[in-house]
C-alpha cells in the first residue's frame, strides 16, 4: 500500500475556498477506487472537524499539520494530540523543516511530540532532511542520523515500525528542483540502515519510508516509484485536487 500524504499548509483561508476544495477532491474521486494506495489529507487544524465529517472514502484519512508536546493545559494558541484525535485525526506531520526553520522547533522537541503523537492513538509522519549547504559539504549522513537518532530517542522499536519517516530535502521544498532518483534512494538505504544497525529493527519491521519536495505527478516515477519509497509527502500539489488526485492514480498503477 502507497502513501499520499497531502499537507495543505497554512492554506484554505475561507469556508468558500473549503467548500470548493471539497467539491474539487470529490470531482477528481467520481468513480475512482483507490486499493493500493491511502491518501492522507492533512489540513490546518481549524478544517479538521470539517474534513473528517466530509471524508466518505474508506482510502481517506485526516492528520493535522503540527500539535503541542503536552496534551491540555495553559499553553496559549496551541493544539494537542487528543484534540486531534477528538477531532477526527489519525495522522500528524511532526518535525516538518517549516516547523523547525520557523518555529525553532529542535529534535528534542520533535521527540516529545512524536511520543505523545503516539500516546494518542496519532501516526506520526516524522519529518527529516537535509539543506543544499548540508548536501554539498557531504553531511545528508550526519545530520539525517542525527535528525532520525535525536527524534526517535527511547521510542519502542515497535512503535518506530508503525510510524512513517518522511525524506523531505529541504532544498526541495516548494522550490521545483528534485533530487536524482538515485539520490532518493540513497538516502532510503541509508533510514534503513540507521534503523537496522543503530535501532536494532528488524527488515521486517521497518517503519514506511516516503519523499517529499516539489512532487507532482511528471516526476512521481522518478523520485517515489523507481526509488522505493512507499508513497510520497505532497505540499503545493495538493492544493490542486485533479493534480493530486493523477499523483494518486500513479501510486496505484506502477
Ligand atoms: P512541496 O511541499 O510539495 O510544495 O514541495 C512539500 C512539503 O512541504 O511537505
């Protein structure tokens, strides 16, 4: 089973642009069913509730973009695991580079908010990547493991197998420029190596693996398929539902 993921950011300003967000998705599902592939939709948490009531596909979930480390209490403009889950979320984006970059959120910090995530019943789809300084000095190894090491800290091996790693470039977001197919892979090769060798997971066991960076649906063979990801991370496609939708059909015909 694929994975597309579509994280709709701080998009969605109106119930008018929602409404014709809705109609959009459900114009480009008309007769579609999905079976190898489930599509997560992640919009900002004000649409949850919304998204989750709308949602009739079976091959549908909702996640949220970002939640607080701690589940309730006096922390002014937040939102947290349960009320996500409350709310009809399954899923959350966590350690997302606009987070870190913007926010300042640290791997520590990622690693408190995935242990709740997971303390709440959420599947987080867990955020690493590398900048094109950090690429062109050779350190995509370093910080990648370190990224991977800090986030998933005292986290058990079983709860890593049922999370989702995104390798999201940060070059590559929102930027029209895509790594090599090749280079995709490398860095599959090597979360899974991390995994097995410094996790002790076993192959069996591995948690799913997806990109994520200017992916549309001209370049999904080369950056998901021919690389081996189990699906995709989707930012500003996923604005668009005919586009993110024709992603989707790729998924689930190679
Ligand atoms: P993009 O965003 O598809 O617009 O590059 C991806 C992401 O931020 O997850």
């Amino acid at each position: 089973m694929k994975l597309l993921i579509g994280n709709i950011k701080m998009n969605l300003i109106s119930q008018i642009e929602r409404e014709n967000y809705f109609k959009g998705l459900g114009n480009s599902l008309m007769g579609r069913d999905f079976k190898n592939v489930q599509i997560v939709l992640c919009p900002p948490a004000i649409h949850l509730e919304a998204f989750s009531k709308k949602n009739q596909s079976k091959f549908i979930s909702i996640g949220a973009q970002n939640i607080h480390e701690e589940e309730r209490g006096r922390f002014t403009g937040e939102v947290s695991a349960p009320m996500i889950k409350n709310f009809g979320g399954d899923y959350v984006i966590i350690g997302h580079s606009e987070r870190r970059n913007f926010f300042g959120e640290s791997n520590e910090l990622i690693n408190k908010k995935i242990k709740v995530a997971i303390k709440n019943n959420l599947i987080p789809i867990f955020c690493v990547g590398e900048t094109i300084i950090e690429r062109e000095n050779g350190e995509v190894k370093t910080v990648i493991s370190n990224q991977v090491l800090e986030g998933l800290k005292d986290i058990s091996q079983s709860q890593i197998a049922n999370l989702i790693i995104a390798y999201e470039p940060i070059w590559s977001i929102g930027t029209g420029k895509i790594p090599k197919t090749d280079e995709v892979m490398e860095v599959r090769i090597l979360l899974q190596k991390i995994l097995r060798d410094l996790l002790g997971l076993s192959l069996d066991k591995l948690p799913r693996i997806v990109y994520g960076g200017s992916v549309d649906s001209r370049n999904i063979k080369n950056l998901c398929i021919e690389s081996g990801m189990d699906g995709v991370l989707v930012g500003g496609e996923s604005l668009h539902p005919i586009d993110f939708i024709k992603i989707g059909e790729a998924l689930e015909n190679n």
